[in-house]
C-alpha cells in the first residue's frame, strides 16, 4: 500500500494566484481520512495536487515512491481516483454502465472484468436499479453517485471524494458511509472533503483541517472539535451534540451522540 | 385572503416521464413567513421549485393540470414579468452563472442591467448585496475562478440583488462551509425581516428547525406533512420516509429512552437546552 505525501508543496494558478502555501500532510496506506475546512481555502486544490491533475508549483506530491512530477495524469490515475466536487464535470455518457465502464475499457481490461467491475461498482453504490438509465435524467445528488462508480470501477489504491456529502439526503448520507466503510476493509486509502461535520465525527478517525491556503491542524475529531481556535480559523463549527454539552458547561469531549445522552444523564441525575 | 403562492391540485408530469414529478399538490404559501421544504431525494423538492416559478412547465415543458396563483393571479398571466416578482437560486450555481460576464460584479449586476435600471443605482445596489453576501472580494474575479462554495454565494447574491417579493432557494448552503452557511442563514432571516416571503429547500434540517416558520414534506412526489416547524420536525415517524430529523430532536428522543420524561420532542438548542434546565432543577 502507498503512503500518499505532500511535501512543502504549494500552488499558484496562472496569474501567480496562490492557492495552497506549503502543505505537509502524510496519509498512511489504507487510511480513511476526512479534509475539512473554510471554502476557499485549497482543500480541493490540494486532492487535485494528490491525483495529479495538478502538480505542484513548489514542493512534492508522492504516491509511494512516485513523484507525480514525473508522470502524466493519466498514469497517477491508476493508483488515485477523484470524484470531482460537481457530477457535471465528470460525466458524459449517455446510460450509467456505460459512464462507469468507460474507465475500465480505457484500461484495456478484458470484456469480463470490465462487467465484473461495473457490476461491484454498482452494487456498492446501489445504482443497480438504474444501470440503465441517461445520468442526466437523475438528481444530482444520485449522479454523484454514479461519478463515485465510475472511480470505484477504476479499483484504485487511493480514492479521492471531493464533497460527496453536498446535498445528500439522509438516505444518501448512509450509502456513502456503507461506502466508505467497504472501501476501509478492502484496504483502500479514501480522503473525503465534506462539510457536513456530523458526517465526519461518524465516520472519521483522522481530519485534516484547512485555512486560508494551509494546513491548520490534524487528528481525531475529539482533538479537532474542541479546539475552538481552529475551528474558528477554518470557518468551522462544532457538531450539535458537542455544541450542546459545551453550553452545559459538560466534558469537552464529547462528540458523539451516544457519549452526549450519557453525560446528560449523569448530571440531571447529580443535580 | 390572497395569498403569495397557491397551488390548487396541481400534477405535473415532464416530457416524457412515465409518471408526475409532482402529484395532486395543494398549498397556501403566506406573506412574510419562511418555509423550509425537505425530502428525499427523487421526492420532488425541486420540481416543487420549478412549478411554483413558472419554469415548469413553461422551460421544462410537460404536462400541468390544476392551478397555481401568485398574489391571486394566475401566475402564466404575469408572463416575463415573472421574474421581479420571484426571485430563484438554482440547486447548481454553475446553473445560475450567465457565462457571459467576465467579473463576479458584472455577474452580480447582469439581472439588473436586463431590468434596464441606472448604472449608478445599479453599482449601488449591487455593492450593497455584495457586502450582505461578503462576496466584495471576489468582485474582480472570473465567476469561473471561483470554488463550488464562492459561486452558491455569488449565485445567491445575484437573485437578491433583484429585490424579488418572493424568493425559492434551491439547496443554497450545499457547498458552503459551516460558518458561511450559518451566514447565508442569518441573510435568510434578514430578508424574512424585510416580509420576504422564501421558499427553501435544504438538507441541513438544524438549521431549518432554527429559522423556519413551517415546513413542507414530500415524499414519493407528494406533500406527505406540511405545518409549524416543531409539529412536523419532532415526528419521528418522518424518518420512515427517509426524512432526516434535527440532530437535536434525535438527542432529545434518546434522552427519552434513557428515562428523561419528555413531552413534545425540542428540535432546537435553545429548546433542548431550556428542557435540561427544568429537568435539573426537577421540575
């Protein structure tokens, strides 16, 4: 498994825009890790810079021991698949199979793994109802879910969900943490920009957190989410049940539902 | 008494579809109140959006029975004039963005130029909701430059530039940060404050408990609840229909399993905090 590495790595747009100011951040093979923070702030400029489709102005991104200055985009994307942030910019097939078979076919994988691999691909995201149907027929939060096949499909070491979460629905919210957690047993390394900060505590152990072009802070979400000073630096908020037992003065630990109902309890009961 | 929108047994079918998007729809949409409207998705919400603009079946196409009524008007008899009336901010904004303007000012500008109102009351204007929005900085920008986040805000912006009566915000907060989406909320009540009347789909059901005054649930292409906030918001049997229900609410209903005798269910921190109070000083 490859250890994915972003060296002092920063990136400026044509017009000297500078959009990440020199990053570090280490993500173990097979790590399940969330990137959070302000819009604006690089997070998908830096899951760009992890897949290739940039490289870095300054500094190093390394998958394993490939330098992806070294090797085209193409190439890097047989070990890293993104999910782009809108469906729109990644779909152009007319049925679902095929926009999903199109990475495989490009492989020049035989027609049998080709099938094998569109067929997991909707399985594990539940599009097997709609194998058939135009993608642009479909809501938007569903066509996410096709361009999260079409990457699946690609079987990548490391997979990159760029806001998966934006506009899901409860329903939607759980298939991708099914996903999410199918993907961590097989080993694969997923990076997941979401806004939606309960998604994170539930389905996280490790977070980045970015502002204003840079790495702020990373680790769990008992580290991150009772660190008032980042999350105000980043635009971000506690998750409700932390935010409730902070005005009830309650552990400032708290950041799971289950733990807030326990100390809940407890006081009401030593009071 | 007139009301902002009704819609009397409307069913909607697009162009080709098997069945209606929207079935055997009824609603009184008053003046001055913010309504927040959840479901599924596939459920119908923005259909439900699309129909009470105008732009379904006009744009879409398609088949519509029933009747629909802006301010006790037929709402096909406003024609073009429509769009003063209701202002819309589409689910994508790379939907909303014209394509046509090289800065986000020009961008935010565009809907009023099209009005053929003053440049200087235009800057004016158009200045004023920037800085509402907090977009200023980007006034210089390409609307293409921006991240998916910068353009929902610019999107929104643009819409309320135009001083609609009436306003139906598709999912504005999708792609914003916590802190920017609490911001486009609190712009939302602001303009509520002004006797807007809003229309607003969003998943992000805490922060519809917070700020609407009722919310429409639809299910399977129809309105399956409609009512005040904490009615509709605290029935748990919502989320048999895939409904998300407020984090709070589903603290609160735990706190009932654990033994907490609690009558109607909080959907609100102010809320739940108040019931924890009572609670520890036994009452």
């Amino acid at each position: 498994m490859k250890d994915l590495i972003l060296k002092d790595a920063s990136f400026s747009y044509p017009g000297d825009f500078l959009a990440v100011d020199n990053i570090n951040i280490k993500i173990k093979g097979g790590e399940n890790i969330a990137i959070i923070g302000q819009n604006g702030a690089g997070k998908t400029t830096t899951v760009k810079m992890m897949n290739g489709l940039l490289k870095p102005t300054k500094g190093d991104v390394l998958i394993g021991n490939l330098n992806t200055k070294d090797y085209t985009t193409a190439q890097i994307s047989r070990y890293v698949g993104y999910v782009f942030q809108n469906p729109d910019d990644q779909i152009f097939h007319s049925t679902v199979e095929s926009e999903i078979a199109f990475g495989p076919k490009m492989m020049k994988l035989t027609e049998a793994e080709v099938k094998k691999r569109v067929d997991n691909a909707l399985k594990l995201t539940n599009l097997t109802k709609e194998r058939e149907e135009n993608p642009y027929n479909l809501p938007l939060s569903i066509r996410k879910f096709v361009t999260i096949a079409a990457v699946i499909a690609m079987d990548t070491e490391i997979l990159i969900f760029d806001e998966p979460t934006a506009g899901q629905d409860e329903v939607g919210n759980e298939r991708l943490s099914n996903i999410l957690k199918t993907l961590h047993l097989q080993n694969k390394t997923v990076i997941t920009i979401s806004h939606d900060m309960e998604f994170v505590v539930n389905n996280f152990e490790n977070i980045i957190v970015m502002a204003k072009k840079k790495v702020v802070k990373s680790g769990t979400p008992k580290e991150i989410f009772w660190d008032f000073e980042t999350l105000e630096k980043a635009n971000l908020k506690q998750p409700i049940v932390s935010d409730i037992c902070r005005s009830l003065k309650l552990n400032n630990s708290v950041v799971h539902m289950d733990d807030a109902v326990n100390q809940i309890i407890k006081e009401i009961n030593n009071s | 008494m007139d009301y902002e929108l009704e819609c009397k047994d409307v069913t909607y079918t697009y162009p080709l579809a098997q069945k209606p998007a929207i079935k055997e729809l009824n609603l009184k949409i008053e003046k001055g109140k913010l309504y927040g409207v959840i479901g599924e998705n596939g459920s119908g919400k923005t259909t439900l959006c699309s129909i009470l603009r105008g732009f379904a079946p006009s744009f879409y196409k398609g088949d519509l029975t029933g009747e629909i009524l802006v301010q006790g008007k037929a709402l096909a008899s406003y024609k073009d004039q429509i769009s003063r009336k209701i202002g819309y901010v589409f689910q994508n904004p790379f939907t909303q963005i014209s394509g046509i303007k090289n800065t986000v000012f020009e961008e935010v500008a565009y809907g009023l130029e099209n009005f053929g109102i003053d440049v200087e009351e235009i800057e004016k204007k158009v200045i004023n909701i920037m800085q509402l929005t907090d977009i200023m900085e980007l006034a210089e920008k390409s609307p293409f430059e921006l991240s998916g986040g910068q353009m929902q805000r610019v999107a929104l912006a643009s819409v309320i530039v135009l001083e609609p009566e009436i306003l139906i915000i598709d999912e504005p907060t999708s792609q914003l940060d916590p802190q920017s989406t609490e911001s486009v909320f609190k712009i939302i009540k602001k303009l509520k404050e002004e006797k807007k009347t809003i229309i607003l789909v969003e998943h992000k059901v805490d922060l519809l408990a917070e700020y609407s005054d009722e919310m429409i649930v639809l299910h399977d292409s129809k309105i399956i609840k409609q009512g005040e906030s904490r009615e509709v918001l605290s029935d748990l049997s919502l989320r048999e229909y895939g409904i998300r229900l407020p984090e709070v609410t589903l603290l609160s209903e735990k706190l009932r399993e654990a033994g907490l005798d609690i009558d109607q269910l909080p959907i609100t921190k102010n809320q739940i905090l108040d019931l924890i109070e009572k609670k520890r000083k036994g009452e």
